[in-house]
C-alpha cells in the first residue's frame, strides 16, 4: 500500500482538535460572526474564563439551529450562552464551540402574551411589557440573564418565577426537530426545569402577560440595598435549602469577607463570590469547596450550586 494512504493516528486530543477544526471552517457558510480563541471572561458577569476553540454569535435562530446541528452530526462540544450570569468558565477555556445567543432578540407583542427569542435581555423584555402598559414581569427586574437562561433555571424571586408565566418554549429537539413544550413539559420547579435538564437548546418562548402589577423601581433598589449588584459576580452561588438562606447558613458560617486570591464571599450578600479583580478559575472553585464545607460541618446542610460550572 502506498504510505500516502496509510491512516493517520492522531495524538490524544488530535482527534477532537480536528473535528473542531472542521466544524469552525464549515460555521462560515452559517450567518453569523464567528471569532477562533476568544476569550471567556468578557462574556460572563464573573468576568473569568479562558479562551473557547470557536465562539458563534449566530444571526438568526435558524442559524443556531445550524450551528448545533453542525456540532451534533460531527460530535463536537457545545454550550449556548446567553448573558453569561450564572456560569463559571475554567481559566483553561473550552475545547469546541461556544454559541452566543446575543443577537438573537427578537421580541413582539401578540394580544395578552410577549413572543421573544431565546437571547432578549430580561431588562428589554420587561422594558417591551411596560412600553405596552403592563408590569406583570417587573419581577424579573435586576436578575441579569437572558430569556433563555432565565427559562432554563426558571429565574425569579420568592414571589414570582418566570415558569409562572410560559405558555409555550419551542426548543430543538434531539431529532433536530423544532418542538413546542408547553409549562407542563418544562416541570419548572426551584431554580430548575426539563430544559436545564435536558440541556435542549432553547429558541424562544410565549410568555403570558396578565394583571399582576410589580414596582420596577422598588424591587431594582430592594436589589441595590441588599445585594453586590456593582462587583463581577454570577449571581447567587448557591440555592437556597428548603425552609432556609443560603446566604444565611454562610454568613453564620463566618464566611463573610472569606477571600481566596482575588475571589471574595461578598460583604454584602453571603451567597455571592464576586470577583475583585483578575480572580481565576481555581480561587472561585476553592471558595466554593470551603463554603459547602463548613455549612456542612457547622449545620448538616449540603448547598448545592446555583451557578453552572463548565468545564472545557
């Protein structure tokens, strides 16, 4: 046989290297941006995270339908980001395709319900309701997600949750088919849902308007008064434990102020690790551990992390 033709035994890792290469060099027959080595931590409110291999900004849904179908036929890691605020980079980056949905913002008003697209800023969305007269999502007020994100953990308070008000979510189904779910088969529940569960790329969302009224102002500066809203951090940490705070557990802990390198137990808000500047990965991962370690040992309760951690 001629040695022209004897296969190739890739290195460890080589044989993902060039499926990754593969998928970015066939993305640019998608529209949309698509940007090699791009730093992580400009695209989180944590502000931590390596260089991803690839990161998409697709310019329609149906780019991003393309974009994950790409991934899926070829086998390559992918992850759908959207404002970046409850997600924890590693300072190594990501091996495979980081797809933002940032341009995807489409949003319009139907009778009694918003239609919009998985990458509409909570701000804009409520913004959209009150433009038309209606404050029933000024409970999102201040929680800075996207829709998709916000559907995904079912964001919200202890008044209101955003699963209160679907309709209908149409995600992309396994099959690579577009399929609606309605609030039933999105099981929203604390800070979870079928859709976080399932890890199915959500596309948009029907979501209902009615007459409950909530005062933008008062929960933005509730928010203000109580919480680090002007430091890098993911939101909070950790879910709170049934019948408990979180926030409470830690700061009984003594872990208020802890600080490991650049990344700190806010002073404010015990159930936030922010950032003070140029924290890593590895601090945050270690405040974590030392957190959950002596809220055990002090109260029995195991927290389990409200942010996702993504390892590339």
């Amino acid at each position: 046989m001629d040695s022209d033709h004897q296969p190739v035994t890739l290195p460890e890792g080589g044989e993902l290297l060039h499926r990754v290469g593969d998928t970015l060099s066939s993305l640019e027959s998608i529209p949309g941006e698509l940007r090699r080595g791009e730093p992580l931590a400009g695209h989180t409110t944590l502000q931590v995270g390596g260089p991803a291999d690839g990161f998409f900004l697709p310019a329609s849904v149906e780019a991003l339908v393309g974009a994950v179908s790409l991934c899926r036929a070829r086998d390559v890691p992918y992850f759908i980001l959207g404002k970046g605020s409850n997600v924890l980079f590693s300072d190594a980056g990501y091996r495979g395709l980081i797809i933002s949905t940032e341009r995807l913002s489409e949003c319009t008003l139907v009778d009694d319900h918003l239609r919009a697209e998985c990458g509409l800023p909570l701000s804009q969305l409520i913004s959209i309701a009150n433009a038309h007269g209606n404050t029933s999502l000024n409970f999102l007020a201040g929680i800075p997600g996207s829709v998709g994100g916000a559907l995904a953990m079912n964001a919200g308070t202890g008044e209101r949750s955003i699963g209160d008000v679907v309709r209908e979510v149409t995600v992309l189904s396994a099959r690579g088919a577009l399929e609606s779910l309605d609030r039933a088969a999105c099981a929203f529940s604390y800070r979870t849902s079928s859709l976080l569960e399932s890890r199915l790329p959500i596309l948009s969302a029907t979501l209902l308007l009615d007459e409950r009224r909530f005062d933008r102002k008062e929960l933005l500066a509730r928010r203000a008064a109580t919480q680090p809203v002007s430091e890098a951090s993911a939101g909070c940490a950790f879910k709170n434990p049934i019948g408990r705070s979180a926030g409470d557990l830690i700061e009984r802990a003594g872990l208020k102020g802890f600080q490991v390198g650049m990344a700190r137990v806010s002073d404010i808000h015990a159930n936030f690790i922010i950032n003070v500047g140029g924290a890593s990965s590895n601090e945050i991962y270690r405040i974590i551990d030392i957190v959950r370690q002596k809220v055990y040992k002090s109260f029995h309760i195991l927290l389990d992390l409200e942010i996702e951690v993504v390892d590339g």
